[in-house]
C-alpha cells in the first residue's frame, strides 16, 4: 500500500513528535508499506521518510520546482516527482496514494488535509485519510468540526470524512484492516 503521509517540515518542534515520526516510517518499512511525502527535508518528514529508509523501505516524494529551487530536496527518495507547484504536488499525491495520514503540522499540512477531504467530499476519490490527534494536537479542528455540523453546514452523516485517532497504534490497526 502506498501511504502518503502530510506533516510538518519543521525542525524545531517537541521531540516527543519526532519520535513518533520515526515509529511511523519504521512501521511503515516494516510492514511492506511505501510512503509518499512531500520529498523535502525538515522536521517529521526527514524523520519519517529517513525512518521507512533505515528500515529497508521504499519512499516516494513529490516535490515543486520552488521547493528544489531552495535547495530542499530529499536526498532519500527511491523515486522523486519533480512537478511545477503546490497544487500540483497535492494532485499527483491524491493520485499515486492508496490512503492519507495526516500528522501534526502548520499551513501546509492542513491544506495537503483539506485537500484530499475537499475531493473525497465530491466523489473525485474514496481513499480514507486517517488525521493522528497526537497529544490532542487537532482536538481544535475536532470541534470545529462539530460546531460545522451543529449549524448544519456539514452534514450530520458526511459521505466522505476523515478519520481521527489518537495513537501510532490506532493508525497501525487501521491500516492493518483489509479495504472494501
């Protein structure tokens, strides 16, 4: 299964988050699994990515010229997508990708999420996106969520929706479980 994973490309952040990024990429190796990601260095995706690597897996980046351009590129990728911008990095994700999760993350990680729940919403696609709540992380957009659905501008039964969890093992079950 290839899984593309959206997060942050921040270096700065708890190690408590890092951690948990390595987990991921080594489950994601050793479980016969592909990653897809964003196919730049920085923060939970050189951990992730760096992480399926150590532990024999494959990876597949995306990357836009800009970010090449900044002298980001990974250096791990098994294959690397060169594509011309951002929308065009989340198209060729939503494509090549059997599943999402989404970690914690800023702007770009929550418009990669967005994204894949926008064109799931209107039927372009019906892979699942699991949102990892770590440490309460997206308990936020859990109520805004909520709050969307109590004034009716989402329905109370969504025909695609994301899919939140708190724990590496959770999302470890989840992607364990045979697809319909």
């Amino acid at each position: 299964m290839k899984i593309a994973v959206y997060c942050s490309a921040k270096d700065i952040i708890p190690e408590d988050y890092l951690l948990m990024g390595d987990e991921l990429g080594q489950w994601i190796a050793t479980a016969g699994h592909t990653l897809v990601y964003g196919g730049a260095t920085g923060g939970l995706m050189t951990r992730v990515s760096n992480a399926v690597r150590a532990a024999g897996g494959r990876v597949e980046g995306v990357i836009p010229e800009r970010i090449i351009r900044a002298g980001r590129q990974a250096k791990n990728c098994n294959r690397l997508w060169k594509v011309t911008d951002m929308a065009a990095r989340k198209r060729k994700m939503r494509q090549i990708a059997d599943c999402f999760v989404c970690l914690p993350g800023s702007y770009g990680t929550l418009d990669e999420m967005y994204d894949v729940i926008a064109s799931g919403t209107i039927g372009e696609h019906k892979k699942p996106i699991y949102i990892l709540n770590y440490y309460g992380f997206y308990e936020g957009l859990k109520q805004q969520r909520e709050h969307m659905k109590q004034l009716r501008f989402l329905p109370e039964q969504e025909s695609y929706a994301p899919i939140f969890i708190d724990t590496i093992e959770q999302l470890k079950e989840l992607l364990t479980q045979p697809t319909n």
